[in-house]
C-alpha cells in the first residue's frame, strides 16, 4: 500500500483537543502529584460546585443528572497548553473503580502523555505513589519510540510515550 501525506483529509479543519476531565478521591493530592511528576501548572484552584439553584450547581447538576450533590473542580494545564480538569466528586463520594483497566468497555481508558525518558518518568510514577501497569515496550521493533501504560496514585490510567503522536503514528500502515 502507498502511503500518502495524510491519508485521512477532511472537508473540515482538525480541532484541537482542547481538555480532559479526570475523576480523583482526594483533588489537593492530585493537584500535587500532577504538578510534581509532570509539570503541569494549576490555574484554578479548586472551588467547590453544590445543588444549590446556583449557575453552576444547576449546570453541573444538568450535566450530572439528579444524583449530583457537589464537588470540587480545579483547573491545570500541561506543557503545551491542554486543559487537565481534575474533579473530586464529594456528593455522591468519589469511589476508585475496582478494576481500572476496563479497557473492553466503551470509553476513554487513558490518558497519554509524551516524555523522552520512559524508563525514567515511569520510574518517577511509581516512587510518587503510582503504579506501573506494563513493562517498558519498543513500540515498533528497530525503532526508538518507548511506551509504558501506568496508574496515577488514585487509579487513572497513563500510557508514558517517548515520541509525539503524530512522529508516531503518521504515514504508519
């Protein structure tokens, strides 16, 4: 097969990714660990959303469904601008999943996030609290470009890559 310039080209221009929303026990914990294992800078501190017929209680309650009592909700961004939305669900309590590698259930299942020195950021993870999920893995044999699926200390899955995604993937198969 020929491989092209961009195999998937779209009437549309791409959008960008603009945040991700992650669920967490404990948000002044994540806020911590996030900013020391990967840099990422708090621009919000948290606030704590309630049901209480406010704005944002009632657009968080709309988003939730009737369930929704309150949470708290900080604001962080990564190194090149993308949106890392931490969310500590107080009302119901949050609850780490039991098994948190579902990944045959529909959904996102992870969060990737490039570094150069796979051994070394997976090393970092697990001496910060988190888990290392796989081995370390040549992700195409002869070449250069790492990958490692770990867990941050409050159960999220994080796949460390070495290479941006498109270096990666483009022009691949």
């Amino acid at each position: 097969m020929e491989k092209t310039q961009n195999k998937t080209q779209s009437k549309t221009m791409a959008h960008c990714f603009n945040h991700v929303g992650v669920s967490v026990p404990d948000i002044d914990a994540a806020i911590a660990w996030y900013s020391k294992v990967f840099g990422f800078v708090l621009i919000a501190e948290p606030v704590l959303v309630k049901d209480d017929g406010s704005h944002f209680g009632n657009l968080v309650k709309n988003i939730c469904g009737d369930k929704f009592g309150a949470e708290k909700i900080a604001h962080m961004v990564t190194g090149d601008g993308t949106g890392f939305e931490l969310f500590e669900f107080v009302d119901p309590k949050a609850e780490r999943r039991e098994d948190t590698m579902e990944y045959w259930k529909n959904g996102f299942f992870h969060i990737a996030i490039t570094h150069p020195d796979v051994d070394a950021k997976v090393e970092e993870i697990v001496a910060s609290g988190g888990l290392k999920r796989s081995d370390v893995w040549e992700l195409f044999p002869g070449e250069d470009i790492k990958v490692c699926y770990c867990e941050d200390p409050f159960g999220n899955v994080i796949e460390i890559i070495s290479h941006r995604y498109e270096q990666v993937m483009a022009n691949r198969f």
